[in-house]
C-alpha cells in the first residue's frame, strides 16, 4: 500500500463482550434486517467461540478508509479499497479490503460492491479480512483457501469536495476457518456481521 487516498478518521462506540452468543437461523432473519437498517461502522460476529463487537465510536475506535492502484499510478482506474476499524486505547483492529476493480467501469464496480456472494481469500480478485484481538492476530493466510461473503446491501453515502465517493457496504460470513500460518493465529469466524465504509473512487 505505497500511495493512499486521504484517510477518514471519526471517533466513536465500542461493546465488547465474550458472554454474548452469536446469531443463530433463528434470529438470523431478524438480525438482519435490524442490521441493515443501521448506519455505524463495525464488525460483530463469533470468533474462537467468542462473540466480538468491534465499533465505530466516540472514545473506543476510530474507523479510516483509503483506495490505491497497486501499480502506484493514481491516474490509472484500477483501485483496490481499504476499510480499517482501529481500537484508541488497546490493540484491537478490524480490516477489509476488495479485490481490485476498474473504477471507472459501472460493471466492475457493481461486481464488487454490488449484492451477492463474492469471494473472500488471499489473492487480488478477493475480498479479505484480519482480525487483531489484543495480542492475537486472525487472518487468512492459505493462498487456496477461499470462502464466502455475501453483500447484503451497498449504498453510496456522500460525494466529499475533492469529488471522492463513499459508500456504506454491509456483509455477512457465515462460516471461514483458517489454520496457523506466519504472523497469523488459526481461528474460525462463524455468523458475522461488517457494515464497512469504503472510498469507491
């Protein structure tokens, strides 16, 4: 990530909690909807057995989003977009980033952010995630491993002075378990939600 666009940065709301228990089939329609009525950048779901909430807020953690061409030419259309969640005062962070797009082309953009099940996995045509809880780092390291997220839904925000967009995308893992590697902790994430802020172009 050599050349990034202006990072956002807000402060605002963490609930961390080991004790609450995830979504279940039950709840899930439910939970959903409640969940993409909201509006508050943030990562909820099990991980290890553990349910986390990771939230945008005043005093508990900052959230950023950056987009950048990977060949370092900002003049070319081809983006790869960033959206971090970063604890003030501990070391929880939460990130996603896209595969990479043609930005100036509706159809790759639609291909990316639109609704549906996309890829998620090392590599640049896949969403990816890492997750750090205290000490701990989550992320998947596996070049063949490759699992699911679903965009629920995606909707552009605000246009800033400079003519960048934002759009709000939220997503759903149901299920990813990925195993030890370097700098990375085997973990399993089950039933998670993301409402992600990200620079589309």
């Amino acid at each position: 990530m050599k050349r990034l666009l202006p990072i956002i940065s807000i402060i605002f709301i963490l609930s961390c909690s080991s004790d609450e228990e995830g979504i279940t089939k039950e709840e899930s329609l439910n939970e959903y909807s409640y969940f993409l009525e909201l509006d508050i950048p943030q990562f909820k779901g099990n991980v290890n057995g553990s349910y986390m909430i990771y939230q945008f807020g005043h005093n508990t953690y900052q959230m950023g989003s950056s987009s950048w061409n990977p060949k370092d030419d900002p003049k070319e259309p081809t983006r790869k977009s960033l959206f971090v969640l970063n604890q003030e005062n501990g070391n929880n962070q939460f990130v996603i980033s896209t595969p990479t797009y043609d930005s100036s082309s509706p159809a790759e953009v639609d291909e990316v952010f639109g609704t549906g099940i996309k890829k998620l996995g090392p590599g640049p045509d896949n969403f990816y995630i890492q997750i750090r809880s205290g000490n701990s780092t989550f992320k998947i390291c596996e070049e063949e491993s490759v699992y699911e997220i679903e965009v629920l839904k995606s909707k552009e925000i605000f246009v800033d002075h400079s003519g960048i967009q934002y759009m709000n995308v939220w997503f759903k893992i149901d299920k990813v378990h990925s195993a030890n590697c370097s700098g990375g902790n085997s973990f399993n994430i089950q039933n998670a939600l993301i409402l992600a802020q990200f620079v589309q172009k």
